[in-house]
C-alpha cells in the first residue's frame, strides 16, 4: 500500500469520525487499531501499541497536566473566584463598559492560577452574565468579553493545553508556557480597550450605573487580601521556571501546593470542596491522557506507513517560502478550529507539521504560540466553539445563540490581528522565552 493510501485511510477516516460526533479518545483508538493491524504487523503490532499506550502516559513531563487543573478546581470549589472578583470591581473605577471591564480584568487574573479555559468561562458566566442583564447590558456585550477572556486562559500560564501541546510537539514546555504570556497580555488589553471605545460610541449597549463608592483601606482590603497572594502563585510558577529553580513540573507542584494552602488559610478548604476538585481534576486529567494515548500511536502509524514522510516531502517540494508554509498551516488550524476541537486539532495536524516545522529550521516556539492563538480561536468560532457552548449553559434563557454569536465575533477579529502581528513580528512570543533562556 502506498503512502497516498495510508494518509487518505489515516487523516481521513479520523476527520471523518470527528465529524460524525465520535469523541476523540475513541476516534483514535478506531484508527489505531485499523492502523496497527495493516501496517505494524497484524497482532503483533496490536502488542506493540499496547505498549506504547503504555509508555506514552508514563511520562514524567505530563505531570503538570493535572497539577495544573487542580489548582483551577481548587480556586473555583472554595469559592476564592468569587473574592477575586469583588477585589477587583472596587478598584476599577467608573469607564464606559465597566462590568465587562471588571470581567475581563478578573478572567486575566483567573487565567494566572486557573489551567482550563472551561471552568474560568463558565463560572465568570454564571457570576457576571445576570448581573450585567440587570444593569441592561445588551446580551451581546455581556457575553462577548467573558468567552474572550477565556479563551485567554489557554496562553497565560498555568494551562493543561500548552502542556499537552509540548509535549506532543516535542517543543520546551518551560518556553511555551512563558512564550503565552506577552500575546496573552496583550490580548487582554486590547479587550479591555474595545469594550471602553465600544460602550462610549454606543452607551445603550453598557449603561453606567451607580457604583459604591470604598474610600481608604476598605477600597483596598479585598484586593490585598486575596488577588495579590493569588497572582503571586503565578509569579512563583513563571519564576521557578524562568531561573531554572524548578521544571515545569516541580513549578507545577509548588502552584498546586500554595493554592490548596492559600484556601486552608482562607478557611475555605472543606471536605465537600476538596473531594469535588478531587473528582473534577481526575475527570479532566484521565481525559487528556487517554487522548494522549490515541495521540502517540497515531503518530508512529502515520510514520510505519510512510504517509508522514509522504506528506512532508510533497509540502517542501512545492517550493514555497517558509513564512508561505506556516501562513497555510495556520489557516488550516483556523479552519479546523470551525469543526473539531482543540486537541482533535493537535492529534490531526502536529504529525506532519512538526516534521515540515524542524525541516524548514522555523523557531518551534513561535510556532506553538500561533498554534495556541489559532487553537483560542478554535473555542470561539461560530457555530460549535466549545466556550460558545459553555456560555449558553449558563447563561439566562434570555440570551439566545444569536446573541453569543454577536457577542463573540469582535474579540475573534482581535485575536486574529494579534496573531498576524505574531505572525509578522516573532519576537512578540519569542522574546521572554529567549529572556529566560
């Protein structure tokens, strides 16, 4: 069988099953074993992938996937989400839009001490979206800036995803992680400056309201109190990996550690809420391994087959520039971002990039920051974005898709031109990385 075959039977036949609404782990395990039967030697390529299955999710470098989301389900189970918030929303003064001001500041904080994009989604939705209706905020604009910020918790440190991502990529976890942080930032800062320009073009859509007024240590307390030891777990994080005190792993621990302390401390740590970050964290970890598991063989498949060598040697051989190359690679993840989700993308596309990415010499950092931007815009783009979803489960009835859709297709046009930006200029993600060395 020729390499053609094996990447039409392979590539397709998984899209395929995506498309029909398989789920993912099982998608690739379909495949795996169609694949291992025809070319890894019938049963005894069957042994093999059990072994391999095996060995891809004992690696040491996957820790920091579930220390990651516990520090997430720590944070919103005690409650401390909610202390964050009110901490913020006295210090934001009266700006036009300044709910969804005070949404996206939070979420930017949430995104520092929280690895999933759903959770920080869904519970600034559940806390903000009613208030904002309340105070006659356009369903849009109450909607909008909360999906966008969520998404953000996918770039900034600590994330699931980038961890996962670097690891099937082979690229520097440490330097991924850190290479978020800037686009990240920089993100959140031009939501902040489109909800302020938007809400003063058109005050209907965000009317001011009577703010209470905290004058001295009062205006102050909450924030002291519980923002900054909170973010400064995230500058403990960044730090121990950018002086090279810890790995990404044992930085991994120490967050996760000094969460669950910080909530001890707060009193928040109950029996309940321990054993439901317990419970939330093994869902979502024993999730992304089991993918993982898919992941890895998929990827010696495709090799055994040829169709990996195949594809790269037909892509290089069209003669094209390599900032051509991974301008079309990033429009094939914006597209797949239409219809598959965000780990699909990664198990689909990083068997033939990255050979075309180390082929071509490209900085492999850069590249898995526009890899991560495209994957955010994959959680935001109509009609199936996985936080569009989120945000209509727990939204009030009086939100409609119409609105979530309205809502969401500024921020996606503002992640597109930071991804340009990138695209143009790398040392936007490659700076702070070649920073800390």
């Amino acid at each position: 069988m020729d390499w053609q075959f094996a990447a039409w039977l392979l590539l397709g036949g998984s899209t395929l099953l995506l498309f029909l609404g398989l789920p993912v782990a099982f998608t690739f395990l379909a495949v795996n074993l169609v694949g291992a039967a025809a070319w890894m030697g019938g049963e005894a390529g069957l042994v093999q992938l059990s072994r391999n299955a095996v060995a891809s999710v004992a690696s040491f470098a996957l820790t920091p996937i579930p220390l990651f989301v516990l520090m997430g389900e720590v944070l919103f189970h005690t409650g401390l989400a909610v202390k964050v918030i009110d901490g913020i929303e006295r210090l934001v003064r009266q700006v036009p839009g300044r709910l969804a001001v005070v949404a996206v500041v939070a979420g930017t904080v949430f995104s520092a001490i929280s690895g999933s994009t759903i959770a920080t989604t869904a519970m600034l939705g559940s806390l903000m979206v009613p208030v904002m209706l309340a105070r006659g905020y356009h369903p849009a604009m109450a909607t909008g800036p909360i999906m966008a910020i969520g998404a953000v918790d996918m770039l900034i440190p600590p994330s699931a995803l980038t961890v996962l991502l670097g690891s099937l990529s082979g690229i520097s976890i440490s330097k991924l992680l850190v290479g978020g942080i800037t686009p990240g930032l920089i993100l959140s800062v031009m939501f902040v400056a489109y909800i302020v320009a938007r809400a003063k073009l058109e005050p209907a859509l965000a009317p001011a309201a009577r703010v209470e007024s905290f004058r001295g240590w009062a205006k102050y307390r909450l924030f002291v109190q519980y923002v900054v030891p909170l973010v400064s777990i995230f500058a403990l994080v960044v730090a121990s990996m950018a002086a090279g005190w810890a790995t990404p792993t044992e930085s991994a621990a120490i967050g996760a550690f000094a969460t669950v302390a910080l909530a001890a401390v707060y009193g928040a740590l109950s029996r309940a809420n321990v054993l439901a970050a317990l419970q939330g964290t093994m869902a979502i970890s024993g999730m992304i391994l089991f993918i993982i598991v898919g992941a890895t063989t998929f990827s010696q498949i495709l090799s055994f087959s040829g169709a990996s060598n195949g594809l790269v040697t037909l892509i290089l051989g069209q003669g094209l520039s390599p900032m051509a190359v991974i301008a079309a690679m990033m429009l094939v993840l914006i597209v797949l971002g239409v219809f598959v989700d965000q780990v699909s993308m990664m198990l689909i596309t990083l068997p033939i990039f990255m050979p075309v990415v180390q082929q071509l010499g490209i900085d492999p950092v850069w590249f898995g920051v526009m890899f991560l931007i495209c994957m955010q815009l994959g959680l935001l783009l109509p009609p199936h974005g996985l936080l569009l979803m989120t945000m209509k489960s727990v939204s009030p009835a009086q939100v409609t898709m119409a609105h979530i859709y309205r809502g969401v297709v500024p921020y996606v046009l503002i992640s597109l031109v930071v991804l340009v930006v990138i695209f143009l200029v790398p040392e936007v993600a490659t700076w702070l990385p070649t920073r800390i060395g």
